[in-house]
C-alpha cells in the first residue's frame, strides 16, 4: 500500500485548482504583456508579516500560489517585516513594490504621500486582535489600565490605532511619545510575548496568533476582542497593497497578484484544516518557531479570509487615527483601486466588489 501524501503535499495539490481557476481568469484580461516565458521580465518585491492575520500571504508563498499567478514572466521576492508601517516606510523608499499590512499603515502612507504612494487593490483578512492582560494583575475595565504598560507592536500601526481609540473612548489619554494616562510601548510580538511572561508588561493590543498566544503560553486574559468593537465583528486587519508606479507601469502584474491573492484566500477557505497545517510550517520556516495546535485551533476561529477590503470601514479607522493625534486629514478618496480584483472576480464569474467613497 502506498505511503499517504503529507499534509503539504496535500496542501500543494488541492491549491492547484484554485490557482488554476485564478490563472485562467486573467485570460481574458487585456494587455497581459508582463507573464510571457522566458526569463523574467520584471522582479516583484513582495512583503509580508509573519503573522496568522497574514494567512493568505503566508499560504500564497508557501503554496506557490501568488508565484503561480504571477508567471514565468514575473519572479516574486518575498520579505518579511515585523509590523506594517515599516513595510509601508520599504514601500516609500522603493524597496518593495506591494505588500500585506494593515489598514492604518496603509492609511498614513497615503495620507503622507498626498495619494501618490499606494493603492489598496485588496483585501486579505478581517478580524484577529485583541488586547489581553495579565491574569490577576486586577484589570477588569479601561479604567483599570491607568498608569499600566501595555504594548503594540509599532506606534501607529493597526492594533495601535485600535488601543489608543478604546483608550480615549474610555476617558484615558495617551500620547506617541508613550506618556499620557497609560504608558504605549512598541514593541515587536516575539518579544511582547516574553515581557508579559516575565510580568514587564501589564497588557497588549496585536494580532493573531500572539493574542491567542499571550493567553494559551502567558496566562493572560482576553479584554477586549476587537471584534466587539465592530459591526457584525468585521474589521479590516490586512489589506494587499501595491506601489502606484507598478499598478501604473506594469497593470497586468497587479491583476496576476491580486488573482494570486485571490486562489490563497480561496484555498484557505476550501480546505481549513489543511491551510492550518500548512500555515503553521510556513510561520515555523519564518520564525523557527511552529505554533502548538490549540493556539492555531484558538486563533483561527477568530480569522475571516476575505478579498473584500471592506472600503467602508476604513474611513472610521482613518478617523480614530486622526482623533489620537496620529493623522492630520482623514481624507481617503482614491485609496481603493478595486479595478485588478473586479477583473479578476469577472473572470471567475463573480460579482464586483465596491469601493465605497474611496475609490480613485
């Protein structure tokens, strides 16, 4: 009797499919004079963070997906940043090209290029932050949190934003210099994770996995699971975006991107418990460190994979930026190009998604 495949072969094999459906959506896409054979044309500088919010980057490199999507035309150089407002700074100094960060990131690097910079061409995921403190540390409410040291992972980065907006909706001030009612302090997850088991640390607002992490490994208690704060629990957490001058220069290597994109999301809702596995190594080649089962388990029932940047949400996002003094203008119109993923979704036989008032 033949050996069963292992889990990532299994992964690899039913990520064809999608890849395939993805690949021949572009084929009706005009002006595809980037994916030819041959030598590669054109270098994408991708980055990504190795985060379970990063899913369907992590599955989309892993798997071969984006690659794939790509073609032989296009070689993908993927990097990873620690939080996404240094993959945007990567972005403003020409080092990359596109990449997976969270929507405040994305916000300022559009706000500070005067829309110059970047595009949001799609979504990637929704949902997956909390804050979680120390298990009898006493803090039961915001209230609590007064003279506490609690960690995001960079000022001005999603899960910062979104700690800094609950803070003053709760009376605390807060300031980027880590003054204020409640002492902010950046920190990257790793290293959150051993100050809040070391007890240096009352408190942190991050992402998945850690939020699960700082609970299952660091004994903490969930606050606030973001997702309270929202709607229906649907918040942006990662969005995919690309430099201007490659959607400008090279618009079918952004379409192939996006269908990249697309075949990861897709995967990894076809097939979770396999996208699980096969994630868990991804992070594991990234950081040399794989995750236990009940934090994946813990943490992705917490995770939506959605192409959909869900546009309407991010202008109350640029607004609680602006309300903690992180952003001067809210002003977003043109910060959605939802152009490559309508094309992408059309070829697929299905329905645009909208860009709300952020359109360009």
């Amino acid at each position: 009797m033949p050996p069963s495949p292992s889990a990532a072969a299994r992964a690899r094999f039913g990520a064809r499919g999608l890849l395939a459906a993805a690949v021949l959506a572009l084929a009706g896409c005009a002006g595809a004079a980037v994916g030819g054979t041959g030598a590669p044309q054109l270098t994408l500088r991708l980055g990504y963070l190795p985060n379970l919010t990063q899913a369907p980057a992590i599955a989309g490199v892993e798997n071969g997906l984006l690659q794939g999507a790509l073609g032989p035309g296009i070689r993908l150089a993927p990097q990873t940043f620690g939080a996404g407002p240094a993959a945007v700074e990567a972005l403003f100094g020409g080092a990359l090209d596109a990449a997976y960060v969270g929507p405040n990131p994305a916000i300022n690097g559009f706000i500070r290029s005067r829309g110059a910079a970047l595009r949001i061409v799609s979504g990637a995921t929704s949902g997956g932050a909390a804050l979680v403190v120390r298990t009898g540390a006493g803090i039961r409410s915001a209230a609590d949190l007064r003279g506490r040291r609690i960690a995001t992972p960079q000022l001005g980065n999603t899960q910062d934003v979104a700690l800094r907006s609950w803070l003053r909706d709760h009376g605390l001030r807060t300031d980027p210099q880590g003054g204020g009612d409640v002492r902010i302090v950046a920190s990257d997850n790793a290293t959150t994770l051993q100050l809040f088991e070391l007890g240096q640390l009352d408190g942190a607002w991050v992402p998945e996995p850690w939020a699960s992490r700082l609970v299952d490994e660091g004994h903490g208690t969930v606050l606030v699971d973001e997702a309270s704060l929202w709607p229906g629990g649907r918040f942006p957490t990662t969005e995919l975006v690309v430099a201007t001058d490659l959607l400008d220069r090279h618009p079918d290597a952004v379409r192939r991107l996006v269908a990249g994109n697309v075949a990861a999301v897709d995967w990894l809702n076809a097939q979770p418990d396999e996208a699980r596995t096969a994630v868990n190594e991804g992070l594991r080649r990234l950081t040399q460190s794989a995750l236990s089962a009940s934090v994946v388990a813990g943490a992705w029932g917490h995770l939506t994979f959605t192409v959909d940047p869900l546009p309407a949400l991010l202008q109350r996002q640029a607004d609680a930026a602006a309300a903690v003094g992180l952003l001067g203008t809210t002003d977003l119109r043109g910060i959605v190009d939802t152009g490559p993923l309508d094309s992408v979704l059309a070829g697929l036989g299905r329905p645009p998604v909208s860009a709300a008032e952020l359109g360009g």
